[in-house]
C-alpha cells in the first residue's frame, strides 16, 4: 500500500500521496528532488503542493501555503514527504512478482 499522509483542515479532510502521474507532473514541471538542500526555500513548499496532485488536484497553492504554515514538526513532515516521493520512482524498478507472462528481452551487443 501507499504510503499517505492524512489530516483535517478546516473541517476538510486531505489525503497526501505520491503516484507516478503526480511524480510525472512535478518533474515536467521542472522540480528535482536532488535540489531541495540548494533551493529549499522554494522547493520544500513544491513538494509539500505536489503530494496534493494525486487527490486535491484543484486544491489552490494559497490554501495549500495556509495548511503547510499551520503544521507541526515540519522537519519529519519534509522527510516523510521525501520518503514517499521516493516510493513511485523504487516501484518503477520493482522487477515483475510473476514469472509467468514476463517478457524475455536480450541486447545484442
């Protein structure tokens, strides 16, 4: 299962998660993950804003601002964050859990 993260705000109820379309969505969007310690002041709000995509897409980046600034203990907040944005990219890896039907491939060289 996904790994998410869920709270209340404002008597709405969010659920924060990575997918591989969100993942998708912010690197064509141009954020980088390997960045975030050159330019955090602008990318530890994006990826906080990016965990919405995958449930809250139309959720607006200043309501998006107003829940990230009323949190607590934002440092593991920001790590379990980055932990899950990892999660879609390993499953990618993942090698096929059934032999059967997997596709044979070889290189020529």
């Amino acid at each position: 299962m996904a790994k998410q993260i869920r709270f209340t705000y404002d008597g709405v109820d969010y659920t924060l998660e990575f997918t591989r379309k969100s993942v998708e969505t912010m690197e064509r969007n141009g954020f980088v993950i390997t960045e975030v310690f050159e330019k955090p002041m602008t990318l530890l709000p994006t990826l906080f804003a990016g965990a919405f995509l995958a449930h809250h897409r139309f959720v607006k980046r200043d309501v998006i601002d107003k829940i990230y600034d009323s949190l607590p203990d934002k440092q593991d907040l920001i790590a379990k964050l980055a932990e899950m944005y990892n999660e879609p990219i390993a499953a990618l890896l993942d090698e096929p859990e059934d032999e059967e039907g997997n596709v044979e491939w070889e290189a020529s060289w």
